[in-house]
C-alpha cells in the first residue's frame, strides 16, 4: 500500500498533527513500509471469524446508575497550562 | 554491614522482620545507590528519597510494633506510566511536561497498602512504545551489562536495557531497587527483563487494573514486576494485582499466594515446544538456549510436547494495526489544554497542531499517523477488524493447544542486548524485538521471562514461558525450575557503582 504525501498531510491533519514538507516525505516511505509489512495479514482467510473483543469470557459489569465521583474542578483543571475558576482556558473558537 | 542492595526482595523482607537492618537503612542504602549510579544509567527520571525516608519511617514503626504489612518497608521503583500522586508522571513525554497526577494508581496504591516504599519514576520508552528505551524524552537508559570480547575485557560500549521498561530493568539489575513496576503491551516487560538477566512477568490481560495507568492500547496493556528472582516477581505480582471496580477489564478473582506455591517443581507438567517460533535468521546460540530449557524441564519431570500455533507469524503485523489505532484514539487526549504542553498557535486547531507535534516523539507520532490511518474512514474493515479477527485466530490456536499442553516454552527475544543506536533507524527492525513476546498480547495470555543464558558476548538471554489465562501460579513453578537450573545472572562488573 502506497501512501502519497498528500495522503501523509491529510492524515497528520486528522491526527491534529503538524509536519513539516520534509517529516511528509519521510513519513511518506515509513508509513508505506510499515503498510506493505501488514499487507501479509491477506493472506489470512478470516472469513466467519469473530473478531475478539475479549480475553476471557466475562459478562459486562452493571452498577446503580447513580453519581459516585465528581465535584473536583479544581483537581481537574489543577495541571492544565491554562485554567480560570474551573474552567480550561483557550484560544477564541466563536466569533 | 553488608551491602543491603544486593538483597533479593525475599531476602530484605526476611532481614527486616528478623530486625538484622531497619526499613530506613534498607531505604538510605538504594537512596545512596541512586545518586551515584543514575548519572551512569539514567534509569530514574526522578528520585522521591525524603518521600522514601518518610515512607521508611512508618515502616520502622510498624515493624517495631510487630505490624509489618506483606511489603512492609520494600523499597521499589515505579515506572513512569502509573500515576503517582504529586509525583512526575509523564509516561517519559514531552508532551505530558509538568504533569503531577492528584490521584494514585491502582496498583501503586495496592503497594503502599501492602507497605513498600517509593525511591522514584523509572525511565522508559515514550508512551511505552519502543524496545530499548532509546525513545524516552528524558534520554536513554544504559544496560548495567556490557559485552565481553575474545580477550574477556568487557567493551564500554553501550548497550540498551530493553524497552518500554527499560529503567525498570536497569534498575532491578543494577541494585537500584529491589523490584520494579513495569507494563507490557507487545513485550515490554518480558524483553527487557531478558536483556538484563532480570524476571519480568506480564500476568493475564485482567489480572492487574489498569486504571491509573497511562494508557497505549487499552485492549493489550497489562502491568506487572520486574525482579530479581522468581520468588520475588511472585510476591510482587500478588500485591499488585486485584480486582477494582475502576477498571471493568479487570476480573473479579481471588488473587492466589504465588510465592506459597512456588518449589512445587513440573513433574508431570506438560511443555509445548511450537515449531513456528523456530524463525528464520534466528542466532544458533538462541537455540542452543531453548533446547537447554527443554533438557531441565524434561530433567525435572516434565514431558515435553511439539506443538503448532499456526498464526504466530500474523501476530506483529496484527499488533502493528491494533496498538496503533488504540493508542492514536487514546493519545488524543494530549491536546494543549487539559495537561502538559501547551504550545501557543493562531487558534485553537493551530494550537492542538502545534502542542502535539512539539511534545510528541518521532516513534509516537509515527504510530499516531498509522492509527489514525488504518481507523480513518474506509480502512476500518480492512485493517482494524480484520486485525481483530486475526487475534481471534492466534488465540484459538493456544486454545487448541491447552488440550495437549499446559505450559508453552520459547525464547523470550531473538537476540541478546544491542547497542544504542543499533536499530532505531529502522522501525520494522525495532519491531522485530518483540517477535516471541507479542502473541501473548493478543491473546491475552499470561507470560514471564526468565534468565536462562548468557550470549557469545557474555550478556544475558531469556526464556519464555506461556501458559493458560489466570495460570500465572504454573508459570511461577515452571520458572522457578529454570531458575534454579540456570542460576541467577548478575553483570559481572559493577561499574555503576
């Protein structure tokens, strides 16, 4: 499988990632590599074959459907780079 | 006195209740140790040694009054990924820079109840991803052991520790601490437990909590010790792990007394030898090891059993599709604004841009960019879910296994400790390093790896040893009896100290 720089952008652009023109063509020949790598996976016939979701059969846990934590803004906020009476601080996002 | 370091954990928890040293001098010695050591090896991030002494302190009282807990007074070293309240938790990121947790991981917490002391943040690989270590922000770590020429001198270059617990198992085999916390989601406990002569067991997916812990891949994160010994990875391993209503993952079963058990021996045990770990290229001294397993096993009663997991050969490159699209959904978290980093940009897609590719490391951005791919709209099916149902097969073939065998023995790596810079130019050949060690992630399945050799070059190898889920207690017993066929492996020179 061949990703092309373009492919590289639009995918560090999902990620939230920025790059530089020359990481985009070296990422270009790295993420390929690794692509061709798992293309043996092919060769695989999955066919009627579960994927797993778990290692050993538990049944999902279920509790009340109460309140058990909460009421801690200011342990929540307490490492962000900015933060103001509980609330984390960023750049305008509306107009 | 003697040189209280050099204890295994057993050995300083018996010292201890039998008063021959006391918590604080235990503690004072591994603080002493530390200082003059970690400018050589870089296994500790951060040392926490008036938080150790004050730990000690309470420990000496306990004991005093005859009210020693399980660990009481054992000091550890805890690697960067669990959070440790107040304390540098950074899972050794940039991007993380300033971090302190106000609250403690489950298996941390789970220690300090049972008595052990913090000496400090153990280095690691970035978010865990990487097999020498060589991926930290905060640098590598130094292997204590180093390779011996023809001649018998041992060379100065240096060699890598293994990775991601790369500091948890320089530390252990440095003396730094007497057993160390450490996660494994491909191999990073049991690889770098081989590259240094240490033990180091990944117990069964669900045995420990993960909640606390900074996570990878959600569904292959596992934590587990680094020790010295096996008797010692097994008291480690029974305080760590509990059932928490915190994690669902984890499971609601009693967590059996391991070291109790231990020196039961395998008579009778059955041992699977899987002919599709026998890879091409692998180094004849690597085998020369597996078969000298297979001799002691057989030689302490076992009966040993070939065997075929067809699907061993899929399992990297199904990793390579499902650790990524985790951790690409579970590292987006790191966003500028909630923690760590932040660096400022036009706006706020800008900043998040900025941030992340700024705190970011080359190896977890480039698995960033492979999880978003392979997860991005149209390559679902082909790539993560087929990679799911490929895990399905790797774990049907040791179900099918489990009827002729109990317990699977296999090298833990492929070759003994590089040096630094070795490998890290290639990202596949990197990812060769947990080629034995991955499968058990994608089953879910229980693994340690135990010393068992040393290379041509005078460093340590590993063995593996495989078992059913939940059976950690035969892993211990079949290990212990590698142990004592093969000895312990110490680094012939301390030139750390």
């Amino acid at each position: 499988m061949h990703v092309d720089e373009a492919t590289v952008r639009r995918v560090a652009r999902l990620a939230r990632l920025r790059i530089t023109d020359e990481e985009a063509k070296g990422l270009e020949g790295e993420l390929s590599g690794i692509l061709d790598w798992v293309e043996q996976l092919n060769e695989v016939d999955v066919a009627g074959v579960e994927p797993m979701t778990r290692v050993v059969p538990i049944a999902m846990k279920m509790r009340e459907d109460v309140v058990t934590d909460g009421g801690k803004a200011a342990d929540v906020t307490a490492n962000a780079p900015m933060s103001e009476d509980g609330f984390f601080v960023v750049p305008k996002v509306v107009e | 006195m003697t040189d209280l370091t050099r204890l295994t954990l057993a050995e300083a928890r018996d010292g201890l209740r039998a008063k021959t040293f006391t918590a604080t001098e235990l503690t004072g010695a591994f603080i002493a140790a530390i200082e003059t050591a970690n400018p050589k090896l870089n296994a500790f991030i951060v040392a926490t040694p008036e938080q150790a002494l004050a730990m000690a302190q309470i420990s000496d009282n306990r004991l005093a009054k005859g009210e020693g807990r399980p660990l009481e007074g054992l000091p550890l070293g805890i690697k960067d990924l669990f959070a440790t309240k107040g304390v540098h938790t950074q899972a050794a990121s940039h991007v993380l820079d300033g971090f302190k947790p106000r609250y403690e991981s489950t298996v941390t917490q789970n220690l300090w109840d049972a008595g052990a002391i913090m000496l400090g943040k153990l280095n690691m690989d970035e978010f865990a991803m990487g097999s020498s270590n060589e991926t930290s922000y905060y640098g590598g770590v130094v292997n204590p052991w180093r390779r011996r020429a023809k001649s018998g001198a041992l060379s100065n270059d240096k060699l890598v520790p293994g990775g991601s617990s790369g500091g948890s198992s320089a530390a252990v085999s440095a003396d730094l601490c007497l057993a160390a916390t450490a996660t494994d989601t491909g191999g990073s406990i049991r690889q770098p437990a081989a590259l240094t002569g240490t033990v180091g067991i990944k117990p069964t997916y669900g045995r420990c909590s993960r909640w606390g812990i900074v996570a990878f891949a959600s569904s292959l994160d596992q934590a587990g010790p680094i020790a010295k010994t096996v008797r010692d990875a097994a008291i480690m391993l029974r305080h760590m792990a509990s059932h928490d209503a915190k994690d669902t993952t984890s499971v609601d079963m009693a967590v059996p007394d391991y070291e109790a058990m231990l020196g039961k021996g395998v008579k009778g045990l059955r041992v699977g030898v899987p002919k599709e770990y026998r890879v091409d290229g692998m180094a004849a001294e690597i085998d020369t090891l597996w078969q000298q397993g297979i001799d002691w096993l057989k030689a302490a009663g076992a009966t040993i059993h070939d065997i075929s997991l067809p699907h061993t050969k899929y399992a990297l490159p199904a990793y390579y599709i499902v650790a990524p699209a985790e951790a690409s959904s579970n590292l987006a978290r790191y966003d500028g604004v909630r923690y760590g980093l932040r660096v400022p940009g036009e706006d706020l897609v800008d900043t998040y841009e900025r941030s992340r590719a700024e705190g970011f490391g080359k190896e977890v951005r480039r698995r960033i960019l492979i999880g978003t791919y392979v997860l991005s709209a149209g390559y679902y099916d082909a790539y993560y879910l087929k990679a799911q149902k490929v895990r399905t097969l790797i774990k049907r073939d040791f179900d099918e296994a489990w009827d002729k065998v109990d317990v699977v023995l296999t090298p833990t790596t492929p070759s003994p400790a590089f040096a630094a810079g070795e490998k890290s130019g290639d990202p596949l050949a990197m990812y060769l390093e947990d080629i034995f060690t991955v499968t058990v992630n994608m089953a879910g399945l229980p693994g340690i790896s135990v010393p068992a050799g040393l290379s041509a070059q005078g460093t340590p190898l590993g063995l593996q040893l495989i078992g059913k889920p939940f059976d950690e207690t035969t892993l211990f017993q079949a290990a212990q009896v590698i142990e004592d066929a093969a000895g312990r492996f110490i680094a012939p020179e301390r030139w750390w100290a």
